[in-house]
C-alpha cells in the first residue's frame, strides 16, 4: 500500500539524565544518542514531501530515511538552508521528555512543488498525512489530495494557524489530549461550545463533515475514537455522551497489561447545546509498560499514527487498529530515541495483529 507522508522531518539529540536540571545547574548525561523523528516500519512504501536543508542534518535525514524504504525523491534539499533538529531531554526519574526543536529554513513553500510533482507523488498513494507543519504549503498539497480523492489524515498535535482549514479537507483526524485542552478552549470554544473531550468529539463530526473518525490520544490512558456511522434509523438509542462514557468505560479490565479495545453499538450520542451524531465509540487501551522496561516516549505518537496509517490501508477493523497502535507505540518506548524502538511487520509482538 503506497501512502504519502507531508510535514518535518529532523534530527534529535537526545541526551538521557538522572533528573531535570534546575536553574544554572550542570547535569552529566548517563546516554547519549543522535538519530532522526520516527513513524513506523510495518511495510507501507511511504513516499515523503518535505524540505531539509543541504546540510550535515540534511544528509543524515535522506540517509536514515532511505534506509528504511522511504522514497524520499519528493524531499526539497535547499541549497544552503539549514536543517530542523532538536535538543531532546529525557528525564530518567519521572520518565519525561522535554524537546527543544529548532526549524529548518528556508520552509517548504508551494512554490516548491509543481503540479506535475505533486501528481507524481500522488501517483498509487491510498492515502496522504499530514502532520500540520508548514501550513500554508499544507493546505495547498491537501487541496490538491482532495482533487484526486485521495483521503487524508491529519494530526492535529497542536494548535497551528491554518489547522482549521486543513480539517475542513480531512478524512481521519488523530489529535492529542492536550489540543483539546488548548485549541477547543481558546480557538473554538464560541465555535464548539464543547466542556470535554467527548464533546469536543462530537462536534468536531457535526462540524466537518467529511470526517469518517477522530481519535484523541491520551497517552498511558490510551485513546478514544468517534467513528461516524451512515446509519441514519430513527429507532437508534440515543444516550447523554458524557453519561454514556461513563458507563462504557466500567467495561475497561484495569487487570490487562495488554492493549484492548472497547466498542460501542452504533447509536445516537447527544452533547448538550452542540447537538446529536450517529457513530461509535471505541475505548483504546495502553500497553501497562513496566517500569524497569521503560526507557523514552519520544516519538510515541508518531508510532501510534503510523500505525493508523498501516491499519487503514489494510482495511482494519478499529477493534484492531487500535490495539496495534497501542503495541507499536509501547514498542517504541522501550529503547532512546524516535526511531529505534519502532517494531517491524515481522516483530512477533505484532503477530497477532497482522495475521
């Protein structure tokens, strides 16, 4: 399955200490590691639209990225410009990471991409992602996905301008906890009107239209999906979607270490003042990593949405898409660094999953 990739692409530094430094202090790092931004390695043929400068940064990124099968012909080497890295602080006592990124420059503009480039890349893709960088040159490139019906999924991170414009054009949206916190508070409250995630969630269906799911991770809490449904039947139940997650969440086994996944039936869920969709709910569960096992969380969501990626090209049900992000991104937090953990098809913790 040919997918196509749109966003930054980098090189970290990661530097592992005993504990966060205060003020003026001086820390010893116990690891040191230098290597690129992960996604996964499951067996898609990824094809990347990105900008990196002709740097040493720059070469070391093509290099990596090569070597794990990515096409990256449709990656802009600026002449002269500088490459993104960041400065990536993981903190062994509280299992924290702080990064500190630095972007490249030039950015990636539409100048830069042709039409006939564009179509290239496009060329056998079953699906395009955007990570909401270089939003101007974002929106160009989606518009021109959507011209080719060519669906796409955007990661909604963090509140970036143009990010409203971009999700007026997406298929799948996976966001984070903390977007909700910060976009739907600030951005959208007179828009959403939404008091909580699973507000947010359905608003977010009533508002666009064109989402099929949107799945908001919560990190060592999993995640929650809204998947829309075109069932339509007047005798559908309707519930409260507060009160309804409430009681779906009492299906959850706090006794599993294993990744799970918890369904609803398809029915109306009603959100005071927003309105009511039709769609399910699914409960995604976290790996419970051990503590002894836990090395670095840099990188983890990326993994999760490669993992997205894999399992919508492979027309996975959600009932194990979302367990397979789950492994894939708990994989990952077993070793330093975004790229190093990342499990391939092959992993037998991937087996029961992709059979």
């Amino acid at each position: 399955c040919a997918q196509v990739g749109y966003g930054m692409t980098t090189v970290d530094f990661l530097a592992t200490v005993d504990g966060y430094p205060q003020p003026d202090d001086k820390v010893r790092s116990s690891s040191l590691k230098v290597e690129g931004g992960g996604n996964a390695r499951l067996g898609l043929k990824p094809k990347l639209i990105s900008k990196v400068g002709d740097d040493a940064h720059g070469f070391a990124i093509l290099k990596e990225l090569e070597a794990d099968g990515v096409d990256t012909s449709f990656i802009v080497v600026s002449k002269g410009g500088s490459s993104t890295f960041s400065y990536v602080i993981v903190d062994n006592q509280t299992k924290t990471r702080t990064s500190i990124y630095t972007p490249g420059e030039p950015p990636l503009m539409p100048a830069d991409l042709s039409q006939s480039t564009l179509l290239s890349a496009f060329d056998g893709a079953r699906l395009v992602y955007f990570d909401g960088m270089f939003p101007e040159t974002a929106l160009f490139v989606a518009q021109e996905a959507a011209r080719n019906n060519i669906p796409i999924l955007v990661e909604a991170e963090s509140p970036r301008e143009g990010l409203d414009e971009l999700l007026k054009l997406a298929d799948f949206v996976v966001c984070s906890a903390s977007l909700f916190g910060i976009y739907f508070a600030f951005m959208y409250q007179a828009w959403t009107q939404a008091p909580s995630i699973p507000s947010a969630l359905v608003s977010m269906l009533l508002r666009l239209p064109n989402i099929n799911f949107v799945i908001v991770t919560l990190g060592e809490d999993g995640c929650l999906m809204l998947e829309r449904s075109a069932n339509e039947d007047a005798d559908l139940e309707e519930r409260h979607v507060e009160s309804f997650l409430e009681f779906l969440y009492k299906g959850k086994d706090d006794s599993l270490a294993i990744p799970t996944c918890i369904p609803s039936a398809v029915m109306k869920f009603k959100a005071n003042g927003i309105g009511t969709i039709c769609g399910r709910f699914y409960i995604g569960t976290a790996e419970k990593i051990p503590d002894s096992e836990l090395i670095d969380t840099t990188g983890a969501g990326d993994a999760f949405i490669g993992a997205i990626l894999y399992a919508i090209c492979a027309n996975m049900a959600p009932e194990t898409m979302l367990p397979l992000a789950a492994q894939v991104a708990a994989a990952k937090c077993r070793a330093l660094g975004a790229r190093s953990g990342l499990p391939r098809r092959t992993d037998p913790r991937l087996a029961s999953f992709l059979c």
